[in-house]
C-alpha cells in the first residue's frame, strides 16, 4: 500500500511540472515573446536637442552651436559585390572635401557598419553650412547617401572664460555609462559650466516610436514625444569686462575674480593663462596637449578652485579678529624692532629695523609681521584656525564649477592627522603671516574679502540657479570697523603698503600679501630682493580688494604668480579694473 502511495505521489508531481510548464510557455511567455516581436517591428528613433547655450548677464553668447552637416551612407557596401560602390563614395566625398582623407573614411565605415546594422553609416560627423550649401544637391540627390543636418559646439570668444565655460568632448564609455543621453548625443560637458550644468544643458530627447517590416522599411508612426525643451543658462559673467581683463593682465600668470560682494555674483573671473575651448571639440592633437601639459604656468589647472597658494598677508585681517574675539584687547600694541626670536630661531618682520610701536590698525595698514607673530603667541593656533574657519577658510565656496579644492586651514589635530607628528609654537608665527602650511584658493579669499567688506559670507556663483542668501556670521562691529579702517589705509595712507601702486577712480579698501614659493632662510631674507631670485623662485603677489570704500558693492582679487610685492606687481590692474566698473556703470561716477 505504501508503495502504491508513493508512485501515486510521484506521478502526481510530474503532472504538476508538466502543466507548469505548459502553462508558462502557452500563458506566461507569450507576453515576454510578444514584447520581442514588438521590438522587431516597432523601433525607436531618439532625436537629440541643440544643447543649450551659455549666456552672458547681457545676453552674449559664451558657449553656441553652428549648424552644418554629416554625411551618412548606406550599410553593406563592403562585400565584393558592393565594393564599387562604397569606392565610388569615398571618391567622391574626398574629391568636394579634401582634407577629409580617403583611409580615414574607410575606417571608420569599417568600424561602424556591420551585419546587424540597418541605418545609414555616418561617415562624416561635421562640415560647416557655409561649405556643404553648394553642394546639398548634389549629395542629397543619391539614394546610396543620407545627408543630415547636424549642430557642432562653438565657443565665439575664444580664450575668454575658458576654464569657467569648459567644454564638451567626445562621450567616454565611462560617461555613457553614467549618463545615457550621452550614447544618443556623442558628446558631453568636460568640465567648466559645460560639466556642472550638463544634465541642463543637454535637454531631454524626443522620439518616435516607428513600424518597420523585416528589411527595415518605415511603414507607420505609431508615437511621437516632443518634450518642451528650455535648456540654455544665463550667468553673471559680463564678458566685456572679461575680456579687459584679459588684456590687462597679458603675459601673465595667476587668477583675477570681480564679485559682488552682497550676492555672491562673478562679474568676471579669469584663470591665467587661458586655452582655446574650441580646441577640445573635435578633440586635441597629442603635440597640442604636450604642449600645454608641460607648460610651467599651467593653462590647465582653474586657478580660481584648484590653485592652492599661502595666503600671506591678505589673511591678517582674519588673523587680527581671531585676536580680538579670543580676548586679546583693541589697544593691543607690540613694540616691533625687526623680529622675534623663539628657541634658536630668529622671526623677522618684512621691514628691516621694524615698525616700532604697532596695533592693530597699523598692522594692517603696513602689515607688521611681528605684531601677528606676538599676538599668535597669545591666542595659538587652535583659536586662529576655528575662527578662520568661520569665514571660508579650508572649506569650498560653493561655486558652480567642478572639483573645487578645499585648501589647508591647519591646526594641531589636522596636523597630527596627516602626519602624526605635533604641532610646534613656531609653525603658529609663520601660520599667523599666511605662510607655513596654509593654502588657500584665490575664490576662498575673495569671498573672505566680501565677508569684511559687508559682514555676511555670499556663495560665490555664475548661474542664478545656485544663488543662496548670504551667509550671517556673527562678529563685533567695533573690531570689524578696525579691520576696514586699516584696509582703507593700506590704499589711501601715505604709509600704506598698496598707497603708491592704486590710482583709482573709485576709492577702495585693500590688502596686499606677497605669499613665499620657496622657503628662504632669514639671513638671505634680508639681503636679496625678489628680483633677484629665479622667476619660478620668486613670491606670489596677492592684492585684495573692496569698494567703493563707504558703500561696498564689488570684492577684486588678484593673484600674479611669482610676481612679488602685492601691491607693486597688481595695483594698477586693480586700479584699472575698478575704473572699468565705473565706466560699465556697475559704480556710479562720483559726482
């Protein structure tokens, strides 16, 4: 009996496999086969939108496109059979557009067209409107070709705002992967505002859903998706005044930023030496890229976020309210005869014999390096770093461009973290004076420079998509009110360190800073001049600004690299870019 139990039971459970699996091939797969059939007639045309273009706060275009042309051809011509053909065409495309050479042509066929492929071959990506017009009829009138009109991205100012615009480039297997569009389009943003902003500036593809028979043929639209498309980005940026700059600061190297100090908004912001975008489009030659990559003052790198440099003195206002808010007392003074000496180490002041007797105004104004010295000992570095750290310092800005550095805001517990090594009393005096292990981006101190020309932190941006209300920081109106009273001298006292190199129209505040590349023993300090050394060898020149002086509005950074003294290197292009404010009617004339 039990053995009849159990065949029963086994046949039961072959029956039941059975049936499942009659009703998974008559019932279940049948939706699944469906679907492939469907695929086999029905195909899905994407089209791709023009990418967006970039505009300047008046309307001038940054980043376009120029319509033109490619040229497709018919799939299969590679057989024996078909070979004349495909000759032919080759033939004829070289003859009416020379330096497109034959080889090249008929290797990217060759890479192109296969068995599986049913759509035309484009062989040609580009030509511009002006050279295929005269010649669309004739291409247009064979079956063997498809010509289709085609946008390529132009960059119309050339140099200017290279590394703010960015540029597009050829799709990597790496960023179809991570950004779909990008197989429809071929292309996406490399970096700049092309890359911070591609997913905007691409849009959104349309498309068709067609079917077709077995060899191909379209017989019937059967769905069509339009979708609005509003993808081009106004900035802030106004490229005449890009474009002045530029010139002014011909020949150099460094980083220029005009900002609006109460909003965060980039009027212009130049990293020099600057490239032609255009150049990546089609993509660069290896000798081009050699060139540029081997070039000591680096046209690659965006000095604005990625140029870490020591701040020198255009950080001692920072310095002095850290002072002030760790209870050290306004009438503070140090008496400075030349240096201070910790251990066997000398600390020199810039000016040789000293300031004499300095506070906190005078620091400024003729940025004493021994009164900072003297006042770090007091506070130490801890405090110095939290309340640099309050006004941006060793974080990002924010700005709407890619990878932005963070810079070094140091103190014991970084040190020790990086190199498991403590911190010593001397490294807090060279900190003090911007030296030693602190870095800084050229847009970190423009927005510093903005926080002590209003009292408030703005986000540095271009796209007014990334505006955010700027941030409040609390602070003592009677030391900030030191602070711009000594930076007003450094432009308008007879002593001031900025006083003979700024002839402005607009009165402004500033600070100048000379930041050391190479670290120069004290007795050598003394005796040579930064002309004297070897030009990579030589100081950073920083000179930072606001104004007008009453009423602020505009925050002007400048960093020349290896250039020297801040405000002999840079005040008379500081000058004359406050003068072309003035003449753009960003500030109003005195009257």
């Amino acid at each position: 009996m039990k053995r009849l139990n159990f065949i029963l039971v086994f046949i039961f459970i072959i029956l039941l496999t059975l049936l499942s699996r009659v009703y998974f091939l008559s019932i279940k797969s049948n939706t699944y086969y469906e679907e492939l059939s469907k695929r086999n007639y029905i195909k899905r045309v994407y089209k791709v939108p023009n990418r967006g273009i970039i505009k300047d706060r008046k309307g001038e275009a940054l980043a376009m496109n120029k319509l033109g042309f490619s040229i497709n051809i018919k799939p299969h011509l590679r057989s024996y059979k078909n070979k004349h053909i495909l000759d032919e065409l080759v033939i004829l495309v070289n003859k009416h557009f020379p330096h497109i050479k034959k080889e090249d042509l008929y290797k990217r066929y060759k890479k192109l067209d296969s068995s599986y492929k049913h759509d035309f071959v484009k062989i040609v990506e580009y030509i511009p409107y002006d050279d295929f017009f005269d010649k669309y009829t004739l291409f247009n009138s064979l079956d063997t070709i498809k010509i289709e009109s085609e946008v390529k991205r132009v960059y119309p100012h050339g140099k200017n705002a290279s590394h703010i615009i960015g540029y597009v480039g050829k799709s990597s297997k790496q960023d179809i992967e991570n950004n779909d569009f990008s197989k429809h389009s071929g292309i996406i943003g490399k970096n700049g505002l092309e890359k911070f902003y591609n997913n905007k500036l691409q849009g959104e593809l349309s498309y068709k859903d067609i079917k077709v028979n077995a060899l191909n043929k379209e017989i019937e639209l059967l769905k069509e998706y339009e979708p609005i498309v509003n993808n081009s980005i106004d900035i802030s940026l106004d490229i005449k005044l890009q474009k002045y700059i530029q010139e002014i600061f011909k020949g150099k190297s460094g980083a220029v930023i005009v900002m609006d100090a109460r909003n965060g908004e980039l009027l212009a912001a130049g990293s020099y030496p600057e490239f032609d975008n255009n150049i990546f489009v089609d993509g660069i030659s290896v000798k081009d890229w050699n060139t540029m990559k081997n070039d000591f003052n680096h046209p690659f790198t965006n000095k604005l976020v990625n140029g870490l440099y020591p701040p020198g003195s255009v950080i001692k206002m920072g310095i002095a309210l850290s002072f002030l808010e760790n209870d050290v007392k306004t009438n503070f003074k140090v008496y400075d005869s030349g240096s201070i000496k910790l251990g066997k180490r000398k600390f020199r002041c810039w000016k040789r014999g000293g300031h004499g007797e300095v506070g906190f105004r005078k620091a400024i104004r003729e940025s004493c390096d021994d009164f900072f010295y003297k006042g770090s000992l007091k506070v130490g570095i801890n405090k110095i770093s939290k309340t640099l750290a309050k006004y941006g310092i060793g974080a990002k800005t924010g700005i709407d461009q890619t990878n932005e550095y963070f810079g070094t805001n140091p103190n014991k517990a970084w040190k020790q973290k990086k190199y498991k090594q403590p911190w010593y009393i001397g490294e807090t005096v060279i900190t003090s004076i911007g030296q030693g292990q602190m870095l800084v981006t050229p847009m970190q101190i423009a927005r510093y420079t903005a926080f002590l020309a209003t009292g408030k932190l703005p986000k540095p941006h271009f796209a007014k998509d990334n505006y955010e209300d700027p941030l409040e920081i609390q602070y003592n109106k009677k030391h900030m009110n030191i602070m711009r009273q000594g930076m007003f001298d450094v432009a308008n006292h007879k002593k001031g360190t900025a006083k003979n190199y700024i002839n402005s129209n607009v009165t402004i505040a500033a600070k100048t800073g000379t930041a050391q590349v190479v670290s120069i023993s004290q007795s050598e300090k003394v005796r040579m001049k930064e002309s004297e050394l070897e030009y990579y060898h030589r100081s950073h020149a920083w000179l930072t600004t606001y104004g007008p002086y009453k009423n602020p509005k505009y925050v002007v950074t400048v960093i020349q690299e290896h250039g020297g003294h801040g405000g002999h290197a840079v005040g008379e292009i500081v000058s004359k870019i406050y003068d072309k404010l003035e003449e753009l009617e960003y500030i109003k004339k005195k009257k």
